[in-house]
C-alpha cells in the first residue's frame, strides 16, 4: 500500500499551506502542459526519513527528523495494514510509543540520553534551533506557525540559528533589533548568530501577501 506522509504544526497548518508560491513549486511547464516537479532537497529528506521510518529496518531516523523539525510522528489509518506498520514503528531507534490517540498511533521522536539517562538537548529538536558551529543543538527555540518573538542566551562564536524551512529570501530576523544576516544550512533557513543574548525576532514575509 501507498504510504503518504505530510508535516504538520501544532496548529494543522505547513508552511507549504501558506501562500500560492510554495504550491507553485511543485509544478512545472507551461499553462495547459504543467508537470509535476522533482522533488528539492527538502521533499526528498521527508521521503527519505519516512522510508527508513517505515521499513523497518533499525536504521536510526533522528538526524533527519531534527532537520525536519520532528518532534512526534502520527500515524492515522487504523486498518490491518496499519497494525502491522504499527509494530514496525515500535521498532525504529528513537520513537517512543505514546499509544493510541484521537489522532491515531502517536511515537515521540526522543534525543539521545547522557550517562544519567537524561535526555540531551543535543538529541532534541523544534521548528527553530540554535545550533553550535559543528551542527549540535544548544537551544530550542519557542516558535508561533511562522514568527519568534523570544529571549535568547550569549552562546559559543560561530552558532547559528536553523529553521525547520526551505531556505526563502522572504525569512527575516533580528537581534535587538539589528538584523541577522541569512545563511543555509543544507536547504534550510538559517542565520548567523553573535556570541550576545538578547530579543530575537524571526518573521516571513511573503510577495503573495496583499
């Protein structure tokens, strides 16, 4: 059987849902002969993590789904099929079943433990993170569907801050009001972060906005 999976926010919306041009991505041609496009980059890391997810095959899945910004996978149909994918899901390193739900079968996608068996916020992960130069998490940083409006830490010299987004001119951000300058990582947004604290502010602004 088919399997299709989708990212959704806590609030049911995808950024992908937002405005015409991310539609628009995923096609090609002209009017009246348009084409689905290949897949970019992110597609094709969400089709590879949920490969590995469902095929059972010990394959640990937590490095895509941090870039991913996964924190919990949901699984909804509830038929024979479902049962038997269930029990291969059980099985995949870093899912924790929660159990049922109203929403379906429901893992948390869980971080790596310390020597105390603690969860490490290295392991962890969220729509925004602040990363270190070497790609470890050091924050999680609280989001809305697309802004932040939070306090962040001084930290390390050369982390930066990673969204859980294609990489768009249209991301902005600031640090006390001074903007930050925009940066990728792989296909995802970032920025570049000073060692300072202070009031971060992340928006997007759309051309497709009125």
């Amino acid at each position: 059987d088919q399997i299709t999976a989708t990212l959704m926010r806590a609030d049911g919306s995808t950024l992908d849902g937002l405005n015409a041009g991310y539609a628009a991505r995923a096609v090609d041609g002209t009017i009246g002969d348009e084409t689905h496009a290949p897949d970019d980059e992110a597609t094709a890391s969400l089709r590879g993590a949920v490969a590995v997810i469902t095929a059972g095959t010990g394959v640990d899945p937590r490095e895509e789904l941090a870039r991913l910004g996964v924190g919990f996978v949901v699984l909804q149909t509830s038929d024979t099929a479902a049962e038997l994918l269930a029990d291969r899901v059980d099985a995949v390193p870093g899912l924790t079943s929660v159990g049922q739900t109203g929403s379906g079968w429901l893992w948390r996608v869980t971080g790596s433990l310390d020597e105390q068996g603690t969860e490490t916020v290295a392991g962890q992960t969220a729509r925004v993170r602040i990363v270190d130069a070497a790609g470890q998490t050091l924050e999680l940083v609280p989001s809305s569907t697309t802004n932040v409006d939070t306090d962040i830490p001084e930290g390390p010299e050369g982390r930066r801050l990673v969204l859980a987004e294609r990489a768009d001119t249209g991301w902005r951000a600031s640090l006390d009001g001074k903007a930050l300058e925009p940066a990728t990582d792989g296909w995802a947004q970032a920025f570049d972060l000073p060692t300072e604290g202070g009031e971060l502010t992340v928006s997007y602004y759309s051309p497709w906005e009125p």
